[in-house]
C-alpha cells in the first residue's frame, strides 16, 4: 500500500518500480496483498498512489496485477482504446493538482479491439455505431503516418504502439501537461502489454 513518505518518489523512481512489479509478475512472484481491516481504514483517510495510468478498458489488462501493485498505489484511468476525452483529461488532471503523481502511463496493449476497429474505420471497411464511431475518431489521426504494405500483424503492432504515442502527444500538447512538464516534476511515459506472455514492453 502506498502511504505519504518524507521524500516523494521522482518519475524514473516510479518508472522503475513498476518495471520491478511487472518482473515479479512474469516470474510468478507477484505480491499483491490481501487487505487487513486496518490498511482498509488507512486508506479511507486518503489515497496517496505514486503513478497515474491511461490504460485500455480490456478485462485481459488490469493495471494493479500486471505491475504488482498494491491497494492504493497506482490512479488507474480506463477507457476503450486508451484515447483521450474530456473527461479522461479531467480525471488526468485531477491526479496532477491533487494526487501529485510524478508519472503518468499510458498502457496500451497487443490486439486492442478498439485499435483495430479504428485501422477498419480508416480503411472503409467497417461502420460502427454513433458512439462507437466517436471513440474511434479520437484513435484514427494517430494512425496517420502508418507504413504502407505492412502484413496484417506487423499493422496492428505498429497501430497500437502509434495509438499510445498518441495519446502521449495529447497530454503533452494541453496547457496542463507543458506547465507539469516545465516544472519537472512529471513525466509522461509509454508502454504496451503483451498479452500472449504478460510482459509490459516500455516505448522509447
């Protein structure tokens, strides 16, 4: 459980440790607790987790077991496709003026549904309905610079990686995300998880 420490973690601190928990994850030693009533009412005073995560609604993706953290540690955002919103923006800043977390994650991952509807969309190969079409609005201008003549897989492995970068980019372009950056107190990093074997590969 995370609690208020003397010295907040830095961003690469926090980087790092959920490298460290997504280790554990893959060696089968992942420590994620059973909650005593006492940690419970700790908790109930206020929340003090060390990083926010952007990640993808995925019932396969649960941002606290493929990181090994535990109650309290981490602000999870999920939303299909990981994209953008007004109200995703508002929840990230949220975590920033009032949690303080000094990373924000933007967790996408292999095979999202959301992705490859929106590579269809862009295509003219599918249509889907109004609310499900707007979702997918927000994925297909990150798709843009997409290599021609890709096989199928190598498509969607590139679409998913450019969708978080997207996002990524968002973030960063909104008044909040440079004046957070500017005060070098945050970072905004990316990764994608592999479903096929758990493991979390961070983008450069």
């Amino acid at each position: 459980m995370a609690a208020p420490d003397s010295r907040a973690p830095t961003a690469d601190e926090v980087l790092a440790r959920l490298k460290d928990g997504n280790e554990r994850f893959l060696r089968g030693e992942a420590r994620f607790p059973t909650v005593q009533k006492e940690v419970l009412a700790n908790m109930a005073r206020a929340q003090h987790p060390y990083a926010t995560v952007l990640g993808c609604s995925d019932s396969r993706v649960p941002p606290e077991l493929i990181f090994d953290a535990g109650f309290g540690e981490l602000f999870v955002i999920r939303v299909a496709g990981n994209v953008i919103s007004p109200e995703v923006m508002g929840s990230m800043q949220y975590a920033a003026v009032h949690l303080k977390t000094p990373l924000v994650l933007v967790l996408g991952h292999e095979g999202c549904g959301a992705v490859a509807a929106a590579l269809a969309a862009r295509r003219g190969a599918s249509r889907e309905r109004s609310r499900i079409a707007g979702l997918l609005d927000n994925i297909v201008p990150g798709l843009q610079d997409l290599a021609e003549g890709l096989s199928p897989e190598d498509e969607m492995n590139h679409a998913v990686d450019a969708n978080v970068r997207w996002s990524i980019h968002q973030l960063l372009e909104t008044p909040e995300g440079k004046q957070r950056l500017e005060e070098g107190v945050m970072k905004v990093a990316g990764a994608v998880y592999e479903i096929r074997n758990g493991r979390v590969r961070f983008l450069d």
